[in-house]
C-alpha cells in the first residue's frame, strides 16, 4: 500500500493558515476520493478537505483546535499501489460554505467566563477561558469527566502553540491534581469579564500588531432571568475586527442626499424586461455600484490602503457588498474588477454573490482582495448610517432607504414642490489619508451620478 501526506490546500488570497474544527472520518477507515475529511475555518469561511483518492484514513497528524498553516501535512493516506511510497500531495479544490455555526458538541448553558452559578460539579467548558486562551474538545471533555473547573484549566500551565494546553498538559496535570499537588480554583463573581487580553491585529504586510487602546475592565452584572449565550466564531471575529478599525482609523462620516426619481422610475419601467430577457432580478445594487465605480475613477483616492506611512494606491477596483447571512451574521463578498462590467454583467455578480451567501456556497477568493465596501442598510428601512470601514481600506459607503418626499424643484417658470424619490448616502472614511474634501467631494459625486441617471437608457 502506498501513503501520501495529504497537505492543507492553499483557501484563497492572503489566507496563510487554517483551524482543524472537526474530522469527519476515523483513522482506519476507508475513503473514497472526494469525500470529506474534516472540517476547518478561515477567518469567516468554513471549509471541508476532501480526500485526494480512494484509500484508508491511516493517520491524523493534526487534532481539532490545532491551528495549521497552509501546504503543512495533516494526515497520511494508504492508497492501492504496489510500493509503499511516501508521497506529498495537496486536496483537490475545497468545498466551501460560509457558516455561523459551530462543530457539533453538547449545548452549553452559559460560557465560562460566568463562574460556576450551581453546585461545583456541575462543570460548564466554552471553548474559550476568561483569558482568551482556546481550548480543543480533547482537554475539555478530559477536564469534564475529571470535574476540572474553567478557573482551574485557566491555571494550566500550556505547552501548544500561543500556550494552549494540550493533552499531555492535562493529563499531567490530572495526575498531579491526584497526588495532592493541586492549583486552587479562583472562584469567579456571577458575572461576565470583558477584560481579555485582545487578540494581535493583522495588517497589511502580514505582522501583527497589539491594540493601540488597552481594553477597559468591566464586570456585567447577570440576572437571574438573563440568558448567557456566547458568541459563535463568526460573530466574534466580527466583533473583533470592529474594534480594531475603530481603534485603527479615526472615522469621518460625511452625507449627502440625492434624487434618484429618474432612476427608481427607469428600473420601475424596465426590470420585467430584464428579468426576461437576462433571467436575473436587477435591483437597485448594482446600479449604485455603477455610480460608485465611475467615481473612484473620477477620484482614486479613496481606493487606497495604508501601510504605516506608505500609501497603497489599488489600480484594481474591487467592491465589497455586505450581505446578511441567515444566520444573522454579515458577510462581504467581493466583485473584482467591476469596473469591467456593464449594468447587466454587475446585475448578474450581485445576485451571484448574494444568492451563495445565502446558501452558504461562497468560496474563500469571493471574499477577499477588496478595495472599497458598500453596504445597504436601506434594505433594513434605515434611512442612513455610519458604516465602520473594512480595513485594511479606508473607505465604505452606506446606502439608505429610498423614500417618496416632497422637494423643492427649480424650472423654468418658478420653483415648485413636488414628489419625488430621495435617499442619504453616507461616505465613513479613513482621515490619515481621506480629508474632509476627498471623502466629502466623493460621496457627492456619487450622489450626481445617480441624479443624472439618464430615464431613456437602454440596455446592450
């Protein structure tokens, strides 16, 4: 029998490394090419390996919880040959889906960082500690049955990698805890800490940096008619990746307000046409993606990153559209080089992208590479917004609900009031490297695209 490594497959742009979440298949168990392997997670993309061939499951070489880096061995693979021959080869393309929710294990009441509210046995694991620190289903379920407390693994000393405790750690320490040698347990108040230590921030050359705020200490009084439920992953690299453009970029946010009359009347009168001609829905997004695009022409500027001192001037217009999981959750795929699109081309990538967001069938490489955000909150009934931008750019621009209002009109015989279609678009920029005229003069320019849309257009 033949082995070969199967290696962790490259996920798409920039993505270096992967968390091993689950293993689908046992060791020793018999595969059949393209069937799944296990499960893991970059950044907001859960993906599943499939095995290269058929064969057996010989040997797992990384746990769940690791934290692998992309081309590094997981596993080893028997295949039908005649020489035992050890080879190195990479999974074929991965299965991807944008998911929420986490590996399938046990509910948990409440995450640990709230202290042990019952009797002391009754043990309550999250995968993480008040420290931050991970924790794999192996060392919680070891420290489950021994009756190990959150605050007594948060005392484990680590020997994995960030200091994580692995299985001999536990074990060791079970061991000691049995003879005596014992780490008291820290009771913990029946609230939540927020005091964690937050996590090093990427940047764009791929270091990392620690927050330039220190997070303030806070304790979160708990009812007892209050639920604790905790963060899924997503949720939380949102979070933290909020935080970290407000502690990177001092925002602005600059509005304007424009008539789009002309245009809700054309896409009224044309978008049954279109629909059965091109067999897509055309919306309102890519219409104002289109005026976006031809602004960033106009204004480059704004389609930029910032590298310490050094300005990163994107000759490729990338857009990112934020787009609501059913989960929830928000997620930005990426139309690339959208300014080599007409209005029918980038009608058929916005539903593309939004339809496999919805069903969690979006690839690594859709959500990378992006150099500038919009996202819809008039889809929400929301009039306008202050969108936090997704670094490392330095722009986004959120885009309000249309409303039919009265407005002032200037003809030929007077000025009249009349009804007429009105939105708020609000332009967050990054004011290191987007002043007030840039990012003021951008949005306005937008808006007198879409107020010049022209009501007679016709479609190639």
């Amino acid at each position: 029998m033949a082995q070969i490594e199967l290696l962790l497959p490259k996920m798409g742009e920039s993505v270096a490394e992967a968390t091993i979440i689950k293993w689908l298949v046992e060791e020793g168990q018999s595969i059949e090419a393209d069937d799944s392997l296990v499960e893991i997670a970059t950044d907001k993309v859960d993906s599943e390996v499939p095995a290269p061939e058929d064969g057996v499951l010989l040997k797992k070489l990384v746990n769940e919880g690791d934290v692998v880096a992309v081309g590094d061995p997981i596993a080893i693979i028997g295949t039908d040959g005649d020489t035992a021959v050890t080879g190195r080869q990479t999974s074929p393309a991965v299965e991807t889906s944008v998911s929420s929710a986490q590996p399938e294990e046990a509910p948990i009441p409440a995450p640990e960082v709230v202290a042990e509210l019952s009797a002391p046995l009754a043990v309550r694991l999250s995968k993480s500690g008040p420290s931050g620190r991970f924790y794999s289903p192996l060392v919680r379920s070891i420290a489950k049955e021994e009756g190990i407390t959150m605050s007594e693994l948060e005392a484990v000393s680590g020997s994995g990698q960030e200091g994580r405790v692995t299985k001999n750690d536990i074990l060791a320490y079970v061991e000691n805890r049995g003879n005596g040698s014992t780490v008291a347990a820290v009771p913990v108040a029946p609230a939540i800490s927020t005091n964690a230590p937050a996590a090093p921030w990427p940047v764009s050359n791929g270091k990392t940096r620690a927050p330039a705020v220190a997070q303030p200490k806070m304790n979160i009084h708990v009812g007892p008619n209050d639920e604790v439920v905790e963060m899924d992953r997503m949720r939380k690299l949102i979070a933290d990746h909020m935080v970290m453009s407000k502690h990177t970029s001092p925002h602005v946010t600059s509005f304007v307000e424009a008539d789009v009359t002309n245009l809700v009347n054309w896409r009224n009168r044309i978008k049954n046409s279109f629909e059965q001609k091109e067999g897509e829905k055309l919306t309102f997004t890519p219409i104002f993606i289109e005026a976006i695009v031809k602004a960033i022409k106009d204004l480059p500027g704004v389609n930029v990153s910032l590298d310490g001192h050094n300005i990163i001037k994107r000759k490729d217009i990338n857009i990112g559209m934020a787009a609501a999981l059913p989960s929830g959750n928000l997620i930005v795929p990426v139309i690339k080089n959208a300014d080599q699109y007409n209005l029918v081309g980038l009608a058929k990538q916005v539903n593309d992208l939004a339809n496999r967001a919805r069903n969690n069938k979006l690839s690594p490489d859709d959500i990378q590479g992006g150099t500038y955000t919009v996202t819809n909150v008039g889809t929400f009934g929301n009039v306008m917004g202050t969108p936090i931008i997704n670094q490392p750019q330095v722009a986004i621009m959120a885009l309000g609900a249309i409303r039919k209002r009265p407005a002032v009109l200037e003809t030929s015989e007077g000025d009249v009031i009349a009804i007429r279609h009105m939105m708020f678009l609000s332009h967050s920029y990054d004011h290191r490297v987007v002043d007030g005229m840039l990012g003021g003069t951008f949005v306005r320019k937008v808006a007198d695209y879409l107020e010049a849309f022209d009501p007679n257009r016709e479609l190639s």
